[in-house]
C-alpha cells in the first residue's frame, strides 16, 4: 500500500497562502484568482494518483506553473486584461505589487530563473521543492536561483 | 512577506470547495458543527453521513481517518446530508427530535460490529439496553465483549446512539466520546433511571 495521503483539505490549508501568492506573482493581480482555483481543481483531480506524499509541496507548484503559463498565454492574447492594468492593480496585499520595477524585473529573467527565483522567493519553497516543481535536479534549481538574482542584482545596479 | 489576506483565502477556498463538490471530485465532504458537547465533526460521502467525530476523537484524527480509511479526497463543504444532519442534531439537542432520519453509509464498519450498532439503531429514544441484550440482538448472545469493542469503534455516535448501551450493573460504562458525554446525552433524553434501579 502507498504511503498515506493526507486529507486534501489539509493541503490546501497549509499550502494555500503561498499558492495564492505564487499565483499574483505568475499569472498577474487579475488572473490570480483563477489560476489558484484551477491549480487546486487540477491538483485534486490528480490527487490520488500521488505516490509519494511527502513531494505534495512541489508536486502541487509544479501544477500551478503549468497553469500559470496557460493563464499567461491566454492573457497575451487578451491584451486588455493585463497586469498592468489599473482596474487589476487593487490587490493591496501581495509584495510584488508593493515593487512593481524589481517583479517588473523578475519578469523579464530568462523564464527558468524567473520560476525558480519566484518559486524560492514568494512561494518559499526549498531548493529540493523548487527542483520537484520544476522538474530539474536540485542542483538545477539552485543554479537558477543563484543566476537569477545574479542576473537581477546586476540589472538594479546598471 | 505579508501573508495574502485571509478573507480573500477564505473566499477562494469557499468557491474552489463548490466548484469541487459540482464536479464530483469530493469523495468525502466534511463540516463542522457546535453542539452542548463541544465541536462535532460531521463527514459524508456521496451515499451517506460516514462519521460523527466527537470533540475527544480530535479533527485532524479524524480527517486522517477519512483520508486513510475512504479517500483522500477529503474537503470542506457544506452539501447534503450533511446540512440535514446538522439540523436534526440540533432538534435533537434541543429536545424537539427522538429519531434521526439521515441516509447513512455504515463503510466504517464491518460483519459482526455492523449488527452490533445495527441492533444498537434501533434502541429507542430515552430508553436502554444491555451489552448482553446487543449481543444477543446482533445474533450472538454470548459475544458481549466483541459488543463491548464494536460501541467503542462506532462511527457514528449520537446518531446511532451507543450511549443507550449500559452495563448491567446498572454503572455508566465507558463511552467513546468520555463519561461525561454519556451521561449528558442520558440526561438530555431522561433516560437515567438507571442510576436508581441498578441501586437495587
């Protein structure tokens, strides 16, 4: 028998704060919403072909990037919905919107040290989380990271 | 990093729950529900209520019951049976209700623990019955101790109501949800003679 799972409800409980914001930071203020309900809806889905419950973390935030993209295609080709939009900026309790130019930033790194410097830094996630969520080894995902903010330092100062 | 606004959470995680449920990706809907005896834990699935968590079971064990023993699939939401439920055990804490009439599923339970609580249904309200009178009507008069475990592991307590179940001593006996419990819902239903008879 497979490890047991733990309720989903309990996933939900302390995964979803740094799920919710992941989701600002990735899909943009407006898409946020939907993005965390579509992640946590797929992520059910799935649930119980999970085998391994203790990978829930990364498991869970590699289904949130996937949606993340999905919802950032559907939005370049809905131009009027951008995050950038004043209509969308009324979320008021995420940091990337408290720096607009440093996530501005984040935003224009090369798209897999963008995830993984979101991925460590909004959503929290280990090194080891990062690299489940990712589908990279974890030596990948710290080299991301590091070469991201790398990346970023440079850009702030330049 | 400020953490995002609870309310917001709370919404999110209200429509997502909804949204789940229409689906039909909820294999166990859960709520939970004040009562005189503390905070009850109600759980169904889609053929019935499965559990009654009293407050001395601890949520989260009973969660990871559910979880282990039905389906991790395990959510929070409000659907039927188990707002019916919630009604019917206020009546019933209030005195306006002598019977439950709830859809039940009994998974949690098998072979001869399922006559035990079975027979155990059908004491009526404000009266009592023996371990042994349970053995018997669960058709084998002489496990009166396998009777004795089979209350103890009850699911659905309250609504099947083990706490009818007495020594013939005429003492309380052990009650799944605590002492205390038993004697209150003895109480409730006036169904405490026994106190005076078994001092005989």
């Amino acid at each position: 028998m497979p490890a047991r799972l733990p309720p989903f409800e309990r996933v939900i409980e302390e995964h979803g704060p740094a799920l919710l914001r992941f989701c600002v930071a990735e899909a943009g203020p407006a898409r946020a919403d939907d993005c965390f309900q579509e992640s946590l809806l797929a992520a059910l889905r799935a649930y119980p072909r999970l085998r391994d419950p203790g990978a829930v973390r990364g498991w869970l935030f590699s289904i949130a990037a996937r949606k993340a993209i999905d919802l950032h295609r559907a939005e370049a080709r809905a131009p009027r919905r951008r995050a950038d939009d004043p209509e969308a900026g009324d979320v008021g309790c995420e940091a990337p919107e408290r720096d607009p130019a440093l996530w501005a930033r984040v935003r224009a790194l090369p798209p897999k040290q963008h995830q993984a410097v979101t991925l460590r830094y909004v959503a929290d996630l280990s090194h080891a989380d990062i690299a489940q969520a990712m589908g990279t080894s974890e030596a990948a995902a710290r080299r991301n990271v590091f070469e991201g903010l790398a990346r970023l330092r440079k850009a702030l100062r330049g | 990093m400020a953490p995002p606004d609870a309310d917001r959470l709370a919404r999110l995680r209200g429509a997502l729950a909804l949204r789940a449920d229409a689906e039909g990706r909820v294999d166990v809907a859960f709520e939970r529900h004040a009562s005189p005896l503390g905070t009850l834990l109600l759980g169904a699935t889609s053929h019935g209520l499965v559990r009654v968590g009293l407050p001395n079971d601890g949520e989260a064990d009973v969660l990871d019951e559910l979880a282990a023993r039905i389906s991790a699939r395990v959510l929070h939401v409000a659907r039927e049976p188990l707002t019916r439920a919630r009604r019917q055990l206020d009546a019933y804490f209030e005195g306006r209700r002598r019977q439950f009439e709830l859809a039940l599923d009994w998974q949690l339970t098998r072979g001869f623990r399922r006559d035990v609580l079975r027979a155990t249904a059908r004491i009526p309200y404000g009266s009592t019955a023996s371990y042994r009178e349970i053995a018997r009507r669960a058709g084998s008069p002489s496990a009166f101790r396998a009777t004795g475990s089979a209350l103890a592991a009850n699911p659905l307590p309250i609504v099947v109501p083990c706490h009818r179940v007495l020594p013939a001593s005429g003492e309380l006996g052990s009650y799944r949800g605590g002492a205390a419990a038993k004697a209150q819902l003895l109480a409730l239903e006036r169904a405490m003679p026994t106190a005076r008879e078994g001092a005989r």
